[in-house]
C-alpha cells in the first residue's frame, strides 16, 4: 500500500526506554496511590496549610493554593502526552507499527484534538493491514478489514479538524483506490488536495486512477497530459504515457 515516508532515523532503544521509564514515574506520581484518597486528601491540607476552609478568605487562599496543584498536574499531563508521542514515532521510525498504533492511541488521550495523531493512527493501521494476514487459515480477513476500517475513520478525523491536511488528504485517497476499492469516496478528497497542492502528481496520479475506474475517461486522461507536462521524472512520465494510452483504449472500446 502506498504511503508516505514518515521518518528516516533509526530507532534509539536506550532512549526509548528512558522515555517510557519516565512516563511511568509521573503515571505512578499522578495516579498510582488511589487506594487511599484520604491519606491523600489529609497529606495535601498538610502541604498547602488548608484546613477546613469556612471564612470567604479562607477559601479563597484554599482555592488559590489548589490551583497551583491542578496547574502542576495539568503541566505534566501535557508532557507526559507529548512523551507519548514522541515514543510513538520512534516506533514507527523502526517500523514497529503494533506499538506505534497504540502508543499514538494512549498520546490520543491526552491530545484528543491533535489532528497529526490522528495522521499517524491511519498510517500505522494501513500497515499493520498489510500484516493481518490469516494466520489460522479461517478463511476470513476480519482483522485486515478492521485495520482497514480504523485507517479510514483516523485519517476523516484528521481531515475534520484540518480540512486541509494534505496528508490525511492523499492517505485517505490512497486508502480508498488501492485498497477499500471505493475509489468514488477518494475522488472529492483528492480533488479537494489537489485544489491547494496544485503540483502533487503522486496525488494526480491516484485521482487519475480514480477517474478510470469510475469511468471517467476524459479526466483520467486530462490528468496524464498534466503529469506529464509538469513531471521531470521520466519514470513518472513514462508510467503516465502508459495509464493514458491504457484509458484511451478503455474509452474506445479496445
């Protein structure tokens, strides 16, 4: 399946290791003493040198000192998301798509609203499509399909937040084309890449596909001419000379 190239530097296992043994410190500080909310509660009135607050100053200063402990704890709920993330790329930098899928998943948590988490989400989901393979020989491709089906839902979030996100964009595209085989879905949103990023040909070129295949033979072929012409690419040149004169024949009946 085609997809774009993410990150080109090894993965560093020390470091990724570093990062989750910090990761699991800060969870361990922030939620792993639960299972006494009153020592809790008593050790932090301690702390702060709140009491039982009645007077309107004194609970204001109650509320003055608490909020200082919330900033801290949202201060490291962001880092901590951020070190997720982070972990996330380094797995998929070494090609370890099963912990980048989940890791990003975990960073979602934190950065619901992080539409590069969703990018990746689709990315990893492809790949490990392309990996669910029917290993009990059942005669199915449940999962395969699933994966597929979560890249598709990961990369429309993304595009939701940021309508113009030319990855998500082309990653949903290619999804659609060469795999879900619904290359009607792919057109819009390629059309919609290619109304900003005007000189993408690898978008042209599954848009084009796209067009063939939905019997579009006067766009199809419109789009090989205009490879050609902005492409320094033989190879691209070439590929696009052939898929032209493949659609010219489907169009004539040959």
């Amino acid at each position: 399946m085609p997809e774009e190239k993410v990150m080109k530097k090894m993965f560093d296992h020390s470091e990724a290791k570093w990062i989750v043994a910090v990761i699991v410190m800060i969870v361990i500080v922030l939620c792993g003493c639960t299972k006494s909310n009153k020592s809790i509660i008593r050790a932090q009135r301690m702390e702060e040198g709140v009491g039982s607050p009645t007077t309107e100053a004194e609970l204001k200063e109650a509320i003055k000192k608490y909020q200082t402990r919330v900033n801290d704890i949202q201060l490291a709920n962001s880092q901590v998301g951020i070190w997720y993330k982070l972990l996330a790329i380094r797995y998929l930098d070494a090609k370890m798509y099963g912990e980048a899928l989940k890791t990003f998943q975990t960073a979602i948590q934190y950065y619901p609203a992080n539409q590069n988490l969703y990018y990746y989400v689709g990315v990893c989901a492809g790949y490990m499509a392309e990996a669910s393979l029917d290993y009990n020989a059942t005669g199915t491709t449940t999962e395969k399909f699933n994966y597929l089906k979560l890249a598709e839902s990961a990369y429309l979030r993304a595009i939701e937040l940021e309508p113009k996100y030319g990855r998500a964009l082309y990653g949903l595209g290619v999804l659609y084309v060469f795999e879900l085989n619904q290359c009607d879905k792919a057109v819009p949103y390629l059309e919609q890449l290619l109304s900003f990023d005007t000189r993408n040909t690898d978008a042209m070129f599954v848009l084009a596909r796209a067009y063939y295949v939905t019997a579009e033979y006067d766009k199809a072929v419109a789009l090989y001419d205009k490879i050609i012409s902005l492409t320094k690419s033989e190879e691209k040149k070439a590929e696009a000379e052939a898929n032209k004169k493949t659609v010219l024949d489907s169009s004539y009946g040959k």
